[in-house]
C-alpha cells in the first residue's frame, strides 16, 4: 500500500495536463471504449494511450478488455484522497476544541 | 488591536472553526497559555500531551510532546508569533523559540504538520466566543506544481473533477 503522499502526488502529476483532465472528465459521465475517449483529440494513438497508461499507473481510471474492446471506468478513490487530508486536520482540531470545552467547563465548576 | 492582521482564510487550505463557551474568556486564555492546562486538553485522546513549554511572549517556545497510546514519543516545537492577552493568540509549527526556521516536519501516516494557529476569542453575553483558524500550506502539491510550472487552474480543475466523482457516485 502506497503512503497517501505518495498516492497524493501521483494523482497531482496525473492531473497537470489538459488531455488527462479531459479524459477524466469525460468518464466522469460514464465508461467508454479507448477509440471514443480518444476521438476529441489530435494526436497519434500511441501518444493517447501513454496518457491512459499515466492515469491508470496512478489509479484515477481502471480499464477491463470485453473482446476486442477495451472500456475505461473513472476510479474515484485517489481523487478523495486530495480531500480526505483536509478532512483528517478538521477531525483533529474538532477533536481538539471539544476536549477544550470539556476542560473549561470543568474548570468553571472548579471555580464555583 | 487596529495593528493586527486581517485573516482571509483559503476555504482550500485553512480551517475555521468557531465555538461559544458559557465560560468568561480570562478562563479561555488561561487554557491556551498555561502549560499545566495544555497538558489537560491538547492533543486528541487517546494521544497525551505529556510535556508543554511555553514562553510567552512573540518569539517565545511554544514546545508540546505527544505520546501514542503505544507510548511512543512525539516532539513538537513551535514559536508565538502574536500574543493579546484574552485576545488574539498566534503560534506556528514552521519555527521554533526565538524565530529559528524547521525542517518541514513531515510524519508517516500524518502527512505534513505545518501549519499557522490564530486563536480569537471575544465575550459573547456571560461567555466568550473563540475561533481557531488554522492556516495550512499547500504541503502535498505546491512544489510540485511549481516545478511542473503549473500554478493556477489545477484547484479548479480538481475541484470540478470531485464534483464529477461525486455525481457520478450519486448517480
């Protein structure tokens, strides 16, 4: 299992291009086959594919061969993990504050 | 206090969090600054503040040391930056005592601590409204973007792609 920094910058790395964003964009709206996600684009298909390859490599899309077609699928996983780093630092202060409050109160009582 | 810094917190990056306590905020202050009390409340069960320093004054140490409850040991320097009594408290993870600069600490599992604390308190009614807004840097992606020479447009960009996923998990 890969550290979360570690997972963090691969999927910053994925997303600094625009035909990465594109890509991930358009399967934000569902699965498709490679030849689809690749259409909008003018460049060589093997250039297409390193891109596919980078998203994949970092976990942001999976693909599955059916035939002679193979289909990508957004994997949403990595994405949260940008988001739950500013979850945990909440989870902390909240935590934090709450203690806080337990003390005071428990200090004014004191004080009565 | 017509000197002190007007705070524009980063909805990205810092953390407001905001409380009203039926406690007067002389008693609020106390707890922020008196090492005894720190050591009562700080850090998040079950983890333990076992040790606090504090010199308060700008510049002065502010020193905690955390214990797991595996009892493994955790230092934790910081320096006052600002201090109004029962006021404006101000503290920071990136320097030491007397302002010395620290190697960005970076934890296993805890990603990076670095962070700026601004503490506000006022009297609200019999008791005290306080605020902690807690300034991050942008630890995981900054120097990389940087590099990549890609400054603008990734938040967004990534914002937009959550709101995608989560439809799509909705969906």
């Amino acid at each position: 299992m890969p550290s979360e920094t570690l997972v963090l910058d691969h999927v910053f790395q994925a997303l600094a291009n625009p035909t990465r964003r594109d890509v991930l964009a358009r399967l934000g709206r569902g699965p498709a086959p490679m030849t689809e996600l690749a259409k909008p684009f003018q460049m060589a298909l093997p250039s297409f594919l390193q891109h596919l390859q980078v998203l994949e490599k970092c976990g942001l899309v999976r693909s599955q061969k059916t035939g002679r077609v193979r289909v990508f699928e957004l994997e949403p996983q990595p994405l949260q993990a940008a988001e739950d780093w500013m979850k945990t630092q909440r989870l902390l202060w909240e935590t934090r504050l709450d203690q806080l409050d337990a003390f005071l109160l428990s200090q004014k009582e004191k004080q009565k | 206090m017509t000197n002190t810094i007007k705070h524009q917190p980063d909805p990205r990056l810092d953390l407001v969090l905001e409380r009203v306590i039926d406690v007067p905020k002389e008693l609020v202050w106390k707890a922020w600054t008196t090492p005894d009390q720190i050591l009562q409340w700080f850090t998040p069960a079950p983890w333990k503040t076992v040790e606090c320093e504090i010199d308060l004054r700008p510049g002065g140490a502010f020193k905690t040391v955390f214990q797991s409850p595996e009892g493994d040991k955790t230092d934790n320097e910081g320096c006052f930056l600002e201090i109004i009594e029962n006021e404006k408290l101000v503290w920071t993870s990136v320097m030491a005592g007397g302002y010395r600069p620290l190697a960005t600490p970076v934890v296993e599992g805890c990603d990076n601590l670095a962070f700026t604390a601004v503490i506000t308190m006022e009297a609200a009614g019999d008791g005290t409204k306080y605020t902690a807004l807690v300034i991050h840097g942008d630890p995981e992606s900054k120097k990389k973007h940087e590099e990549m020479g890609f400054h603008d447009g990734w938040g967004a960009a990534l914002d937009q792609l959550v709101e995608l996923v989560k439809k799509q998990l909705v969906g």
